[in-house]
C-alpha cells in the first residue's frame, strides 16, 4: 500500500531552523539597500503576516502597484528577495549536525512514520486495520513544498543504516518530490492561479503568469512535478499532511486531494496540526478546535462536509511527529529513548 506524507514549513520548524516568514523578513528588512525599487518594497511587504501562503498571497495583490510599463520593477524586487531567501536557508542549514544527531534522526523519523496513529484519538486507531495492515508491505512517498533538503538527508541516513530487511515484507521509501524546487533549482513561490492577481490589467501578461503562478511555472519548466504529484496523491490509500498551512495559494492541491477523497471510501486523511495550547480540561474546546480544522479542511479542499468523509479525517494537535532539534550541539539524551520506538527496518527505493 502507498502512503503518501505532504510536508511543510512545519517540518523544519521542528528541527530548530528558522524558517518562518517572520523570520526572513525580519533578517531582510536588516539588510541594507540603496536601490529606491528595493527600499519601497521592503515598506510594502512589512507586513503583519504570519504563514508563507499569507506572503504569497500578497505577492499577487502586490501588482496593484505596478503597470505593464513599470512591472520589470516588481520582477526585480522578487527576484532579489527570492535570492536573499535562498542565502537565509543555505545559512540554517549550515547550522545542523546530521551525523552527531544520526541516531535521534533514525528514532525520530522511524516513529514519525510508523507510529503516528500513537498522535491520534483512539477512535482513530481503526485506521490501522484494515487500512494499515501491519503484514502488509507500505511503501511511503513524501510530497515537500519546503526548499531546503533536511527531509532528504534525513530520510538518506535511513537508507544507509537500514540497507538490508530479514523481515519477510519491507516498508520502502520509494520517491521525495520537491515541488516548489529547491535553493539549488527553481525555487518557485506565489500564487495558485491567476484569479490571485488582483491587477486585472496585467493579469493575463504571460511573463507574469509564469513568474508568479506555481503551476504555471513548473508546466513551463517541463519538470513534471506537477504530474508526478498528481499522480503519487491519487495512486496513495492514506495520506498525512504536516506542517502545511491548508493557504489558497496551493488550492490546487487540495482541490486534488479532495478529489483523492471523494474518489474511494477506503481513502483516508491525516491532518497533524499546530495549534496555540488550550485548556484541556474543557472537553468542548477540543471539540471546537477540531471542528474548526475539519471545516477549513474541506473549505480548501472544495468539497461538500459530510459524515461519511468527515469520519475519514483524522486530526492530530501538537505532536511529536519529526520533532527533533538538529542544531543543538549538546545533547544531554537521545531522543529515542523518550519515544521507545519499535526496532523495523527501512529499504530505501533506489529508482
């Protein structure tokens, strides 16, 4: 069976980078520009923001200011700060220590995408049978919307201390899908469709179209990251979604995975959110919360709320899942030991 991870910002928020809009903006604003086009969009996009999809969403608002005489200034103020965004990342990343923290990583991780129902109600524990059948060969594919390549060197440290499986079925990772490309390649970032270009008057510009409409861009690069990811979202029985703010800027892949929802009701969908605490002993709040997140679920999704779906969504509030801090230097106790995860094994897909 295929299993199938969308993941997030969230993500590298959870190893200890920091890698939220606030936090680029705040280390870009502090750089100093005597170009006047760079000085004016740094006033312009200090804003109160708090999630990428927030930011992207501006970028097409942004085009309120600009004509189609004076829209070469716009690519110019994206370009630089998407090339500012590249250095912040390359720069966090220089922070971790993978090898000192190899055997948290393969605790963490192992636990992460083998024991998540342990996230859930226990309700939710059905999902394990029938729908994960532990005799049942899973093979896991990851779907990345982040830039930065700490999920691969992660998962690439499984795959080199879990060469070989005596189990008679093996759980393989078959296929890491950077979507929105990488700080090496094609870093793509904006809105999902060009109804997110409130200019009307330069909307339909092709060269604007491909520098701001994601899709767009990765059909007119040719990569087939949009087919591929279509493709592993249909083809998967279960999927989980982490670190991944459910923002209009991606509306098409949730129009997907709602489709992917709606198509079989063996399908089944995890949501692993991060919420501000609340007191738990109010058993209404929780419901509350839940309530709220399956709503903005199938709002983003585009499809009707029902029970028969509902009961196919699975939601879990601040998790352990990938919860590691790779850039601490001293570590007092491994992290595995906390989680007590079951000894498996991994084979990694080569193709």
């Amino acid at each position: 069976m295929e299993v199938l991870f969308l993941i997030g910002n969230g993500c590298d928020l959870n190893v200890g980078l920091k890698t939220r809009f606030k936090d680029v903006l705040e280390a870009y604003l502090k750089r100093k520009d005597t170009d006047p086009r760079l000085c004016k969009f740094k006033e312009d996009i200090n804003l109160d923001l708090e999630d990428w999809s927030d930011f992207e969403k501006q970028m097409g608002v942004y085009t309120e200011k600009f004509t189609i005489d004076t829209i070469d200034d716009y690519y110019f103020c994206i370009k630089n700060f998407r090339e500012f965004l590249v250095l912040h990342l390359k720069n966090q990343e220089s922070h971790i220590d993978y090898q000192q923290s190899e055997d948290d990583i393969i605790s963490v991780f192992r636990y992460s995408m083998q024991k998540f129902q342990n996230e859930l109600q226990p309700l939710d524990l059905t999902i394990r049978s029938p729908i994960l059948n532990i005799s049942e060969t899973i093979q896991y594919n990851f779907i990345t919307f982040n830039y930065t390549s700490v999920l691969d060197n992660c998962l690439s440290i499984l795959k080199e201390k879990f060469s070989l499986s005596r189990l008679n079925y093996i759980d393989s990772i078959s296929q890491i899908l950077h979507l929105h490309g990488t700080t090496e390649e094609d870093l793509i970032m904006g809105v999902d469709n060009v109804s997110q270009i409130t200019n009307e008057n330069i909307a339909t510009d092709k060269k604007l179209q491909r520098t701001i409409i994601k899709p767009v861009i990765n059909d007119k690069r040719k990569n087939l990251n949009n087919r591929i990811g279509e493709s592993l979202i249909m083809k998967s029985r279960l999927i989980c979604i982490f670190g991944l703010s459910l923002g209009a800027t991606d509306q098409r892949w949730w129009h997907i995975v709602g489709e992917w929802l709606e198509g079989h009701d063996q399908r089944r969908l995890l949501l692993f959110v991060k919420e501000n605490e609340w007191n738990l002993v109010h058993p209404e709040d929780s419901i509350e919360k839940n309530e709220e997140v399956l709503e903005k679920a199938f709002n983003a999704m585009n499809i009707s709320q029902t029970d028969s779906i509902s009961d196919r969504i699975h939601i879990g509030f601040n998790t352990k899942m990938f919860k590691i801090d790779l850039t601490k230097k001293d570590k007092e106790a491994s992290l595995h030991t906390s989680l007590q995860v079951e000894s498996s094994s991994f084979v990694m897909n080569q193709n």
